[in-house]
C-alpha cells in the first residue's frame, strides 16, 4: 500500500471545510490548521450583530466536525510564511512538512489605507466581531437613557459603510429592530430620532446584482426608513465625527465598515504571484503559479477564465465549488491521471433586506417579495452544517416571525471591579 501524502489546509471556511470532508483518508493525511478553533457560518454574522441568532448557532467547532476523521489532525496556529523550497510551513506554533499546502485563508477587511477608519471602525468578519457589534449597540442604548441632549445625537446615528449584501443586511436588519423591537425595551427613547446611514460609493446598492434587484433593494431600505447616500465616500472618521468626500459630517458613535475586503497577509510569494486585492494568482486547477505542490481556493484565489477574466466572486458557492474540483484532482494526482479545470456555474445570487423583504436573482429570471425572502432563509438553512443548528435556527426564525422579537439580547462584557 502507497504512503498516505500529507496535505495541509490552512483556514477553516467554506473551502477548507468542504476539503478536508472529502479527500480521501485511504491517500491522504491531513492537517488542518486554523487561528480559531470553529468554523464560521459568515452569511448570518448579521442577525448575530442585530440579536437575531445566538453566536452558537452559526458556530463550529473544528474538533467536533471532524472527530470522526482519524486521518484529520487540527492545530490552533497562525500561518506566518511557506518554504516553498523546503515543502515546510512556518508557524506560530513551529514548523510543519507537508506533500500538498492548500491555503484556505480567506480575507479580512480592506479600509484602503485610512488608518482613523481601521481604528474607530467596527467591522464584521468573525463571530466574534458580530458579537462586538451586538454588545456595542445594545451599550449604546443603555448609554442614550441618561445621556444629555448634545452626546444623544451622536449616540442616535448608526452609519454603515458598503453597500454590498452585508452592509444592506446590516441596515434592513437594524431598521427592523428599530421599529419593532427596541422601542418595547427602551422606552424613555425617542426613535424617530435614531437615523440608520447606508453609504455606498458606486451608483447602486447590491452592485453586482441585477438591475432590478439594485432598484428593488433601494426601494426596501428607504420604505424601511434607512437613509441611503450612493456615490459618496467616506473620508475620515475620527470615533465620533464621519466626514465624507462632500464635505459632510456625520456624529456618530457607531461606524460598521463593510466596504471591501482583501486577502490574508503570508509570506513567501513573490509580488509578480500576487492579484490585486491581495489575491494569489492561481491556474485552472487553483495550483499557484510558479509551484509545483502549493493550492489556494476560495476568497484568497484569483483565477482568469473565458468567463471570469477577472477573477470569480468571492462568495461561499465559489468557494466549495474550487475544493471539490480540488479534492478530484489531488487524487487524480496520486494515481498519475489528468486533472480537470475549474468550471465555474453561477446558480445565482440573493440578499435579504427584511422581514418578507428579499431579492434572488437566477440565471433566467428574477423575483423579489415573500417568496424571495422564504427562498433565502430555506438556502441558508441548509448551508448550515448540523441538523441540530439547523432546527435551532429555524425556530428562532419562527419565534421572531410570530411574535416580532426575540429575546437575544444580552451584554457579553468582562464585568471588573473598580480598584
């Protein structure tokens, strides 16, 4: 019997999951490496932002995943750099050989430079970040009771920066809680006066949707009472002052940045193997150029086709679609066959701006309304891993349906003693 190959995968996501779950454990070794211990249902970091889902429910741990796996070993580490030359990858916690290195590392937040906004922005790539954003608004509420006239303007401005599917989720879902459910909690509060700010520099929200779901999206929010402003910037924003490319300022206390993204920082490849946005260059295959044993997949890859001469979206369908043409191709490797390109079929795009309140967009037609909205939260559901979150979800979905509330809404913060 041939030596089993060893392969690293470095990340955790869509693509690293779905790798890891389907190469074969006859012919492959693996280890995967991650900086946290859970893998990330990214789709619903809002509703965990808005108090809708509890952060468990869209959370899972690495080690219960695979723990029927015995051929998967897990290390909680940081990837620094690759050896290209020694097969080896240098991390935080030592050095690891592998056969395959697959780099599954996803992007974090791009704040294009502008180090006031990187400082005093929220932003929501994690679980944990979500739960930083719940536990700050819900602060901020309680703060509003007892503050004066002059801070009360700045605590009642909620600005989020991205038009693209988080950043329109985020505000359908703040203005839903806003007329439903924070006025039943806080009621010394007056929120007519609590402005929810979209600001987006191209012409349209959803950009990369149809046209009728970038018009339908737009009609939604402003039904729902967000203020949206496209083809404005924002400038600066120094923790309670947001100043735009107009000239306009904003007092705020609350900037969620989702304006962008770029990929995760490693070492070892040269500049010429890099794409914009921090992309590694990768063929049909998703082999890095320039190596002979190194793969990266999902949001970190950046691969020129007939059809995406720009590279594929950065969504979760690109992502498990790459692995799973991967996972063929590293066993046709072993068994020295041809390997397969990477095709990819767009199936379609959808978000959610509220309650029956959503747009989908198919390869042939398009629909909006209720029907939209139930197709969204059923696809979801499903992309959920366990059967167990899956029904935890949906009735907290139900509940909320019902009743429009839930009952979600705790302050998560170390609680120390005055000295």
């Amino acid at each position: 019997m041939k030596k089993k190959k060893k392969v690293i995968v470095v990340g955790g996501g869509f693509a690293g999951i779905k790798l890891v779950q389907n190469l074969d454990e006859r012919l492959f070794d693996i280890l995967l490496i991650d900086k946290i211990n859970h893998h990330q249902f990214q789709p619903l970091f809002y509703q965990v932002a808005t108090s809708q889902i509890e952060p468990s429910s869209i959370s899972f741990p690495l080690r219960n995943i695979f723990k029927r796996n015995k051929n998967v070993h897990i290390r909680l580490a940081e990837v620094l750099s690759v050896d290209r030359a020694n097969n080896k990858i240098m991390t935080t916690i030592g050095e690891f050989n592998y056969d395959y290195l697959v780099l599954a590392i996803g992007c974090t937040t791009n704040f294009f430079g502008n180090e006031n906004i990187e400082k005093n922005a929220l932003t929501l790539k994690s679980t944990y970040d979500a739960i930083t954003i719940r536990n700050h608004i819900l602060q901020t509420f309680e703060k509003i009771i007892s503050a004066d006239e002059e801070e009360k303007e700045t605590l009642l401005n909620l600005v989020i920066v991205g038009a693209g599917p988080t950043g329109v989720e985020l505000s359908g879902a703040f203005a839903e809680i806003k007329n439903h459910i924070l006025p039943k909690d806080y009621r010394g509060i007056d929120f007519s006066k609590f402005r929810i700010y979209l600001i987006e520099g191209s012409k349209n929200t959803l950009n990369n949707m149809s046209e009728d779901s970038k018009k339908e999206s737009k009609r939604y929010l402003e039904q729902m009472g967000v203020t949206l402003y496209t083809e404005t910037f924002v400038n600066d924003y120094d923790g309670t002052t947001v100043t735009l490319n107009t000239g306009e300022q904003i007092k705020t206390k609350t900037v969620i940045w989702a304006a962008g993204v770029t990929g995760n920082k490693i070492e070892g490849f040269a500049k010429e193997e890099m794409a914009s946005g921090n992309r590694l260059k990768v063929d049909r295959t998703n082999k890095v150029l320039g190596t002979e044993n190194i793969y990266a997949v999902g949001d970190i890859a950046l691969m020129e086709t007939p059809n995406y001469p720009k590279g594929h979206p950065q969504v979760a369908n690109v992502a498990i679609n790459q692995a799973k043409t991967l996972v063929k191709n590293l066993k046709l490797i072993t068994e020295n066959k041809p390997t397969v390109v990477f095709e990819y079929i767009d199936r379609g795009s959808m978000a959610t701006v509220g309650r029956n309140k959503a747009v989908v967009d198919l390869p042939k037609f398009h629909f909006k309304g209720y029907f939209a909205w139930l197709v969204w939260m059923f696809l979801h559901l499903m992309l959920i891993l366990s059967v167990k979150n899956k029904l935890i979800i949906f009735i907290n979905w139900a509940w909320a349906y019902v009743t429009k509330d839930t009952s979600l809404r705790l302050i998560l913060t170390p609680n120390k003693p005055k000295k």
